[in-house]
C-alpha cells in the first residue's frame, strides 16, 4: 500500500503552524524578560554595569524614549567601525543602547554621549 504524497497546502499549513509557534516562543519570552521587578539588576557582561543607572547617566545628556533599551558592551569597536559609521567614535568599553527609535552610545569612562542615531531596520 502506498502512502499519499503530502500536499503542498498541508506543507503550508504546518510551516504556518510551526512559524506562529516560534512567534508565540519568542513573544512570551520578551513579555517575561520586561516583567522581571524593577530591583533585579540588569547586567552587561562582567563589568557591572546596571540598565537603571547607565540610563540615569544618558538622561544627564539627553531626552531619551521611554522604552526599555536593549543594552550591549562594545567590545570589538573596530570591526563596528568597519561595518557602520554610525559606530566611527565608539572604543571598547562604551555602552549601546538600543531603543525602539533610537540607538545611543554612552561612553561611562569620560560620561559622554558618543553617537545618537536612528534605528533602521534592514528589510533584505
């Protein structure tokens, strides 16, 4: 007895399924991430650094949005140079934040805001 080709709208219907799951994954795991209490400290890396307080230093500076930034050590400026003018002044050890509209650097060495710029999605 032989089996039935499976056809191409089941084969829709499952990566559909599959995609919506992976969606679903990912949804719930960024609504857990931002519902962690505002007194557990949000680390970069190993130097210390707490999302709370770099961005009280960047306000010092400058209006920033009032989402929740994603927060990233520099630590390979030069190949970020390479790649992007935007990071032509950062140096390792600057901070990146990454709003929803905006992405900043803030340097905590010397307190400077290095580079504010739009954030801009690549649609390829």
């Amino acid at each position: 007895m032989k089996n039935k080709p499976v056809t191409q709208t089941y084969r829709s219907y499952v990566q559909l399924i599959i995609l919506l799951g992976v969606v679903a994954l990912l949804l719930w795991t960024v609504v857990k991430v931002f519902q962690q209490s505002d007194d557990q400290a949000v680390l970069v890396d190993n130097q210390g650094y707490v999302l709370e307080d770099v961005l009280t230093s960047v306000e010092r500076h400058m209006n920033i949005p009032d989402d929740i930034p994603l927060m990233a050590l520099i630590d390979n400026a030069d190949s970020l140079k390479q790649d992007q003018k935007f990071y032509a002044d950062a140096q390792n050890g600057d901070i990146l934040l990454i709003f929803a509209s905006q992405a900043v650097i803030y340097r905590p060495k010397t307190d400077v805001i290095v580079n504010v710029g739009p954030v801009i999605f690549d649609q390829k």
